[in-house]
C-alpha cells in the first residue's frame, strides 16, 4: 500500500473511534482527509472521510448537509469495483432521512442496507438496521412489530458478541415493552442491558436504563424499588448534563409521589420538569408534564386548574401530531408503506432463521447464549424437583471449542441445550443428574482425551471440562468466571 494512503488510513480509523465524543473537532480532521485523499485520487479515503462527515453531521442534528455528504459518498461508491461501503452508507441516509421526520424513506433505506449488510456479513450494520426498523414501527404505533424486531437485533448482537449493540437494542426493545404493559419482562430485559454495556462509556444509555426500570417499576406499584430507579436515573441526568433525561426522571419522581398521595411534592418536581422540558424545548415532555398536573389538579378538587392543565396537554400533542403529520406528508415513501412492511417482513424472518435456535439446523441443541441462561434460571426454579446438571468446557483457543462444540453435540439428547458462552467456554445443559449427569461427563473427558487433536493441528493442552449441580450452578458468566479461577486455585469440588 501507498505510505500516504496508509497514513490516511490511520487517521480515519483514529477518527472513527472519537466522532461519537468529539463530533466537531472530528468534522475538521475528516475535511482535512478528505482534501489530502482527493489530492491523491484516493478513492477508499475519500468516501471513509465523507462518511465519517455525515455521521458528524447526524450527532450535529445537520441532517441537511449530512445527507449531501453521504449522497457524494454513494456517488464515489457507485465508481468502485466492490460494494464494500454500501451498507454503511445506506444506513446512514437511514439516520438523515429519520432525523428529518421522513420515516418511511428512513424505513426503505434501512431495509436496502440490511439487505446488503446480509449478503456480506456485516454484523454491525446488521443490527444498527433492524434497530432502525423497530424504531419506525414503534413510532407508527406498531409496537408488537417493534419489539419482536428490536428483540431480533437483541439476538444478532449477542450471538456475534457486539456487546454495546445488544445494549442499545435491550433499552428500545425495554421501550417497546413498556408501550405493550409489559413491565416484569422490561425489567429482565434491562438486567441485560445493564450487563452488555458494563465498561461502556455512554453516560446517556446508563441513565436510561434506570429510567426505563423506574418506569416498570411504577407500572407495577414496586414503590421502594422505583424510588431507588428514579432518583439513580435524575442523579445520572443531572450529573452528565442530560436535559432530556432529567426533565422525564423530574416526571418519573413526580409520578411516584402521586402514587404516594404527596400532591404537594408531586407539583414541586412538575414545575422542575417543565423548567428542564422548557430548555429542552420537546413538546412531547411538555405534553406528559401537563397531563400529570391534571391529574393531580383533579384529585385535588381543583377542576379548573385540572380542565386548565389538560388543555395545555392537548394544545402541546395537538401541535406535535400535526408536525407529525406534515413531514409524513412530505414523505414521498408513503405511499409504498405496505410494500415497505413486506419486503422488511420477509427480510427480517430470513434474518431470524439465520440466528435464531431452529430445531431443523444441523446443531440442533445449539442455542443462542441469552436462551441458554433464560433456560438455567427456568429450571433452576424448580428447586428440589431441579432435574438438570451442567457440563462447562474451557479452552484458550476458540478452535478447539469448534471441535469441542461438535463432540458434546453428538452427546445431547432432544432436551438438552448447548451454548457458546464465550469466545473460550462452551455450557452444556443436561436433562440427567447425579450417576446419569456424572457417566456422562465421563464419557465426554474420555471423547475429548482420546480424539486425535494433532490431525487439526492442534498441539495444546486438553480442554478443561467441570460438572456442576444446576442448583450451585451461578446466574450469570461473570460469577461463573469467578468460581473457575477460585477451582484453579484451591481445587474443583465438583469432579
């Protein structure tokens, strides 16, 4: 390669990593590529640096400008010999087009990428597309749509281990459940959001999660639980400079006093609610705010005051349902809405066979890792009557795992489940206990001791296998790790 070309290549990935942090400094840099690149006719270089400026753009809310620079970015693409940018680029009109309000052009270029981002792998575009689409959905009022669709991105993401992925899609897949009433599930969803995102530095997402777990905490009346909820995601708010989200966590905290009849206190966060909403200038805010002073006001007596509120809260959703209405107006994709809803259908049910647990596949006990765990807890709760043992196999090297991954299998009767838990451990769900769970395990050492490694070229130590009683068994990875390394140092009492 090119040394100037290489050192292009260097500062673009440079940029990549920080646009998200610092988009207006970034947007400077990437001019600066973008002119050295176009002075060398360096094409790769050239459309890396316009998509790098339209992603800026989009943190910028300079959608206009944003979709000009990726339409020159296609424009560059369409002159290469590969398609290897399309995916990205499509997606990124995506994000333009659903900044501008235009949801079913958002909608049809989202299904355009994904359609590329499968015939190549790209796992990461993947995702951010069906994340898209879940979102249009959501905003159109399909919600059961946008929760099976985000509850897909979910299982893409976990199964190709792209971890803050799977925690974006967790929080608007919680969002979806929340519109559909169904707050127990939002809260497991949110454990697992909350773990995927561990060691990410997005201090929005973090408060989030507490947002939306004090919202299905107060649909469910938990309200110990849900003042803890609150008043971690207003602390969260308040401290990252979140205006947004503090002004919902003021009405998230306003609730919670009303369910505790503290009226007065209840007026009090409204009235911070609507200062935060106010700097915020979102109309939807402003319409939650003086819904729930209505309501306050009508338990108070106070009529008026309730009748004056109430209008206030139409005035504000009147005015965004217009808006609403107006830039899907402007939507020249409208009128192809439910060719759009089909070909995203078909799409995404192909997408789902690929990575969801299919009985017909080849592997058929092979299942996601969020289904494995799911599973776990399940059995774990039948207690005594618990019928299952787990079999866990380790191996620095993922290779001997594929292998690993084959043998086990061949072992597994119909019920039994088998998981990649990580990039080095497999877990084997068992239906057997005691002297069954423990003839099997035998049998797996000797499979494993005895298979002829060094034709695979494999010359490493054997994998580690250990048996556990599903009720000593931990909930999750992390605990499971934690236990391994106290095996290795004091010796397993479970073999």
């Amino acid at each position: 390669m090119d040394k100037n070309h290489y050192l292009i290549d260097l500062e673009l990935d440079q940029l990549r990593n920080k646009f998200e942090s610092e988009p207006q400094q970034t947007l400077l840099v990437a001019e600066q590529c973008l002119v050295r690149s176009k002075q060398l006719d360096y094409s790769d270089g050239i459309i890396q640096a316009l998509i790098i400026l339209s992603r800026c753009h989009w943190l910028e809310h300079n959608h206009g400008q944003g979709l000009k620079t990726i339409k020159q970015a296609l424009s560059y693409q369409n002159s290469l010999d590969t398609d290897d940018y399309v995916p990205e680029i499509l997606h990124i009109h995506a994000l333009h087009f659903w900044g501008q309000a235009k949801f079913y052009t958002a909608q049809q270029f989202w299904i355009n990428a994904l359609e590329q981002a499968a015939l190549v792998d790209e796992h990461g575009i993947m995702i951010e597309c069906l994340i898209g689409l879940g979102n249009v959905w959501r905003t159109t009022g399909e919600h059961k749509l946008a929760a099976s669709t985000h509850e897909l991105a979910v299982k893409v993401a976990n199964n190709t281990r792209i971890h803050w992925l799977e925690g974006k899609a967790r929080i608007l897949w919680a969002w979806d459940l929340y519109l559909l009433n169904q707050f127990v599930d939002m809260l497991t969803v949110l454990d697992g959001a909350e773990e995927a995102l561990q060691g990410h530095q997005d201090r929005t997402w973090q408060a989030e999660v507490w947002d939306f777990r004090a919202l299905a905490l107060l649909g469910l009346e938990r309200l110990s639980d849900a003042d803890e909820a609150t008043q971690r995601a207003h602390d969260l708010a308040v401290k990252h400079d979140l205006v947004w989200m503090t002004a919902h966590s003021y009405i998230s905290r306003a609730r919670l006093e009303m369910l505790r009849h503290n009226l007065d206190e209840a007026t009090r966060l409204l009235h911070a609610a609507e200062r935060s909403a106010d700097d915020a200038d979102n109309r939807e805010l402003l319409a939650q705010i003086c819904y729930q002073q209505s309501l306050i006001a009508e338990e108070r007596g106070d009529y008026q005051s309730a009748l004056r509120a109430f209008r206030h809260y139409r005035l504000h959703s009147t005015r965004m349902l217009r808006e609403q209405t107006v830039q899907i107006g402007l939507d020249k994709a409208r009128m192809s809405k439910d060719q759009l809803e089909q070909r995203a259908r078909k799409l995404i049910n192909r997408i789902r066979t690929q990575f969801e647990y299919d009985p017909e596949k080849h592997l058929s006990n092979m299942v996601s890792e969020t289904y494995w765990w799911e599973q776990l807890v399940q059995f774990k709760a039948e207690l005594n009557h618990a019928n299952h043992s787990v079999i866990t196999i380790l191996h620095p090297d993922p290779y001997f795992l594929d292998i690993c991954t084959e043998l086990v299998h061949t072992l597994c009767a119909s019920q039994d489940l088998l998981s990649r838990l990580s990039t080095h451990r497999l877990g084997l769900l068992v239906k057997e206990k005691d002297r069954a769970a423990d003839k099997l395990y035998q049998t797996l050492q000797q499979m494993i001791d005895i298979y002829p490694w060094q034709r695979k070229g494999l010359h490493h130590e054997m994998p580690d296998i250990q048996l556990y009683d599903i009720l000593s068994f931990p909930f999750t990875l992390e605990q499971l790790e934690q236990i391994q390394t106290q095996e290795k140092s004091y010796g397993s009492p479970t073999q």
